[in-house]
C-alpha cells in the first residue's frame, strides 16, 4: 500500500489524465444531482417543509391539493380521537403583478394558507401579508412591495423572506388560513371553500409514534373518503416528481458506470503496463492480493482527489448562480453521496483488473522476457 | 537451521513438461543436483536449454511435473502456489537478467520492497538495507532512483534486495549480461565475496563462459538434460 502511496507522489504525471476526466465525471455527477435535488425541491420544497406527520386528504382528489376538500367534521373527528395539532392548509397557484414590472410580466406564486409548523418559515403573518420566498428576487420581488395576485388582483405586502420552499416550480407566499381563503374565493371562484373547509389538514404529533404509524391512526379515525398519507408520501404523489427522480437517477446511474469505465480501462492499461514489474514482485514473494490492494488504494485516492476538487468546483458554481435562475440545490448529503458513489465506482473498476493481476506469472521475470 | 553438512539445494530426478497442441515438451528431463551451503553453481548452457526453468523450479516459482526438491531442508515438491510465495519470501533471493528495479523507489526502498512484500519486520529491516548497501558500496546512493544510478550500481541494488530476507539460496539469471566485460567482472566478483561471507549458496544462469571463473563448478544443461 505504501509503495501504491509512494508512486502516486512520485510519478503524478502518470494519474494525472484520469484524475482530469474522473474530475470532469465528478462534476458531472455532482451538478446534475444538484439539478436534481433543485428541481425537486422547486417541485416539492413547500409539502417537504411541513413539519407534520400525516396530511389528510379527500380520497377522490388523488392527494391532489387544488382537488381536495376536508370539511370541519373530519377534523373534529381526528382531534377528538388523537392527542395531535390538526391544522389546515391549502394552496392556490396565481400570477402576482409585481411594482415596477409590466402588466404582462408577473410572477407565478404558490399561495399557502398553513395553521401547523413549517421549517424555514415563521408563524403566519398578520392578514394581508406574507412570507416570499426568496426566488422571487429574480423577480425584482423586495420585502414591503404588495403584490397584486391573479386576475382579481387580491393585495398582499411582502413581510420577509423566507428559503426555498417552493411547490411546482412556484416560488411560495405563505399566508394565514384566512388570508389564504379570501385570495382563492376571489380569484378561483371555481374552487371557494367556505369558513372552516381546508384542502386538506396537517397532523402534527411529535413523540413515540413514526410517521406511518400516525397516517394509519388518522386514516382511521378519518374514515372512508378520506386518505392520510405521510409527508414522503405526498411528495410522491405530486405529478410528475417521481418521472423526475427516475429519469434524473437513470442519468447518474449512467455517468457513474462512466467513472467505472473510465477508472476500470485506466488500472487495466497501468496493469498491462506493469506486467512485468509485477512479476518480479511476485517472484520475490509479493501475493496477488496486496498487488491488488495497491490499485485499489490508487483507485480510491485518485477518485477521493477527483471527487473533493469537483465538490469544490460545484459549489463555486452554485455560489456564482443567481438564485431562482437555474434549480441548482448543492447538498453537503449529495456531494458526499456522489464521491462515495465513485469510491464505489473505482473499487469495483479495479475488478476489472484481478483477474489479470492473477494470472501474471513470476515465472516471467526470469529468462530476460 | 542450515548445517554445514545440509545441502542448500537437493533435486533429485526432476521432470517438468508442458502440454504443447496435443503433445508434451519437456522443458526438463530428471535433473538431479545438489548445491552445498555456501557453493556457487554455474550453470550454463544455450538459448532455450531449460537453465530458466531449472532456476524457476528450484526458487518455487514453478512446480516440478515429478521428482523432488528439497531447499534449505524444506521440501517444496508439493506446495501450492500460497505455500511457494511464503517459501520465496523466507528462502530464496532473485537477481533478475533485466535487473527489475521498481523505478519509482530509491535504492534503499527497493531493498525495503522485500519486506513490505513479505515479513514486515520494518526497523530490523531497515537497518538490513542499510547494512547491505553500505557494503555493496551504495550508502551514498541510497535515496537515489534507479534512473539516476548507472548499470553497475544498479545491479548491485539488485544484488543487495537479492539478499534482504537473508536467504539460502541466491539465483542470479545472467547477472552480468547487460554490463561490460569489466564491469561484469567486478559484479562477480562482489556476488562471490557476498555469498562467501555469508555462506548463501548461488547459481548462477548464464551463457558466458567467462563468469564460471568466478564459481565453485559449473554444469551444463542442454535440451532439459543436465550434463558435466
């Protein structure tokens, strides 16, 4: 293993082109998983946030918000049968005017109306304004400006800024319960709900039951035409998100098998190279396996140095991004899910070359050939 | 533990064939040899005699098809391929034709490669290659790379890691075939002063007939069939 060590410091002009294309394939790797976890994020930062454990939906809507109806007897019912915070919540996706812009130039918004707790964003604010969330700076959107939304232009004054908590790709204005049903009855007239009917309902109980576990009690307790799903479970069942995560995996799955052939054909040259020094290694008594440690080192250093310049590159490039202008979400959790996925990758591109190393012979080093 | 009476080296009637398209070649046809302790052997003979595979056989790197060998005492006839790089680790020093240096380790660290590859000693280890470099003549190039050591010195370096696991035996295949007519004469000459002062038996592979001067006998071996 030293001696693997020892000529990556001695000879680094030999590593260097496949430490630049494994470099390339990091970032390759790192950044569409990044567009991956910012489109999803745009798609479904907002249900993520919710800090609930079961959402009750009406069955028929398909756990589709604009769809569903929860009337203020099945809240009694839950509340009365589970020691839980039971709030509303519902949404309506509009265009907001924006001062200073044109007529025509608005901005799509996700307005929520919440009464449970939602990570990143404080307790609703007083009626009439809301928490934005910070993509809509692109927007031209500042804390203060009132918003004109939809087509009967309902006011609401921006009172802070909140972190990516989008839903469709919409940037999110959260509002009171109140607020929140005054902007829907006035501008989807088709889908007003009276006093007390939300879309659908959060059920918060933090403690020794799991998410799924709740879910059920809920969807017991709420009954037929009803069904509660947990958090995980909604996102799922938002449109599209899972097509989205499938094919942006596919993707990865395909650029890490690039790194595997990239990291394979490299140790399987350096091993057709060295055929005769490792001969003479085992002549003098070296074993197959500690032969095939050292390019395992070597495999794993040189995707260890690729992978931390691309995490460093990925997050010089999400630092440069202007936010809301492409769905780039850099994670400390995928950037080391990445290098692992190539750690992984060049162990096993190693494999390649055992069955070569096994097969040299010492008998080889003798003879002059 | 050698004993003066112990030989270093006993064949006795080896065979070693090689399946050819349906048929067999025999690389070797019943040697019989038997090396003293401190004995130097040349063994010389053409291009293609079975010199190479004699030495392969005794140094563990081959099996012999039949017939037995015995080195040091230890009877390799039977080992497995396991059994055979522990016994090269233990007993047996190579000194290769194309001298082989790692080209990436200094001198000191491709004496140093033996025991990474086979006891891990470390310190004793280290003070071994010092020692040993220190009297082939190298201490002062000891952090050099072979690239940057002329052909004599590295066949010295090749001579000291040779001899870093303290073997019984010592195969040196054409050690002076790379080296002009002086130069490969001082190398014999070293090789013989090391073997004597450490009582290691050698043989030595080679076609020139000058070098066998330079050893205790010399045998021929022509077509597998050792001769006089």
């Amino acid at each position: 293993m030293r001696i693997a060590l020892l000529e990556m410091r001695r000879q680094p002009s030999k590593f260097a082109a496949a430490t630049l294309i494994l470099t390339l394939v990091a970032v390759l790797l790192m950044f569409l998983g990044g567009l991956l976890d910012g489109l999803i994020r745009n798609s479904t930062g907002a249900i993520e946030a919710l800090e609930t454990e079961a959402i009750v939906f009406s069955e028929s809507s398909q756990a589709s918000l604009l769809r569903s109806r929860v009337e203020p007897s099945t809240r009694t019912a839950i509340e009365s049968g589970l020691d839980a915070d039971v709030g509303g919540l519902g949404v309506v996706q509009l265009g907001a005017r924006v001062p200073g812009n044109g007529p025509r130039d608005l901005a799509n918004v996700a307005v929520w109306g919440y009464q449970t707790s939602v990570s990143g964003v404080p307790s609703p604010p007083a009626s009439g304004s809301a928490w934005a969330d910070e993509n809509l700076k692109v927007d031209g959107v500042q804390v203060g400006d009132e918003l004109l939304l939809g087509p009967s232009r309902t006011p609401i004054v921006v009172a802070g800024w909140v972190s990516s908590a989008s839903y469709n790709g919409q940037a999110s204005l959260w509002v009171d319960a109140d607020t929140w049903r005054m902007v829907l009855n006035e501008n989807r007239p088709d889908g007003a709900l009276t006093e007390g009917v939300f879309q659908a309902l959060t059920v918060s109980m933090p403690g020794t039951m799991t998410a799924t576990e709740v879910a059920e009690t809920v969807q017991n307790l709420a009954g037929a035409g009803f069904i509660a799903l947990t958090v995980p479970e909604a996102i799922d069942a938002i449109p599209g998100v899972t097509q989205q995560r499938n094919t942006f995996n596919q993707i990865l799955g395909v650029t890490v098998l690039i790194a595997l052939v990239v990291i394979g054909l490299f140790f399987a040259l350096l091993t057709v190279e060295r055929t005769g020094l490792y001969a003479v290694l085992k002549a003098v008594g070296a074993k197959s396996s500690t032969i095939f440690m050292g390019l395992v080192v070597q495999s794993v250093v040189l995707t260890a140095v690729a992978a931390a310049v691309a995490s460093v590159a990925v997050i010089a490039i999400d630092a440069a991004i202007p936010p809301g202008s492409i769905p780039l979400f850099v994670s400390p959790q995928r950037l080391i899910m990445s290098a692992g996925q190539l750690v992984a990758a060049a162990v096993l591109g190693c494999a390649f070359s055992l069955r070569r190393i096994l097969r040299i012979d010492p008998a080889t080093a003798l003879g002059g050939s | 533990m050698l004993t003066s009476t112990q030989p270093a080296l006993e064949m006795t009637d080896v065979h070693k064939t090689y399946p050819m398209a349906g048929s067999e070649v025999v690389a070797l046809g019943g040697a019989t040899l038997s090396v003293g302790s401190d004995e130097i052997v040349a063994l010389v003979g053409p291009s293609g005699s079975g010199k190479t595979t004699l030495c392969s056989i005794a140094g563990g790197i081959l099996s012999a098809s039949s017939g037995s060998v015995i080195v040091n005492g230890e009877d390799i006839t039977a080992y497995e391929a396991k059994q055979l790089t522990k016994f090269r680790q233990e007993q047996v020093g190579f000194v290769f034709q194309t001298v082989n240096l790692v080209p990436f380790l200094t001198a000191r660290e491709n004496l140093l490669v033996v025991d990474e590859m086979g006891r891990r000693e470390r310190a004793p280890a280290r003070r071994r290659a010092d020692r040993l470099l220190g009297e082939l003549g190298l201490a002062e190039r000891a952090k050099n790379l072979p690239g940057e050591l002329s052909g004599g010195e590295r066949q010295r370096v090749a001579i000291g890691r040779a001899l870093m696991n303290e073997p019984s035996l010592v195969l040196f295949d054409e050690p002076t075939s790379s080296l002009d007519t002086e130069l490969g004469s001082q190398v014999m000459e070293l090789i013989r002063m090391e073997m004597k002062t450490r009582g290691t038996a050698a043989i030595v592979v080679t076609h020139d007939e000058r070098i066998t001067q330079f050893c205790d006998r010399t045998i021929g071996i022509v077509d597998g069939i050792l001769g006089p």
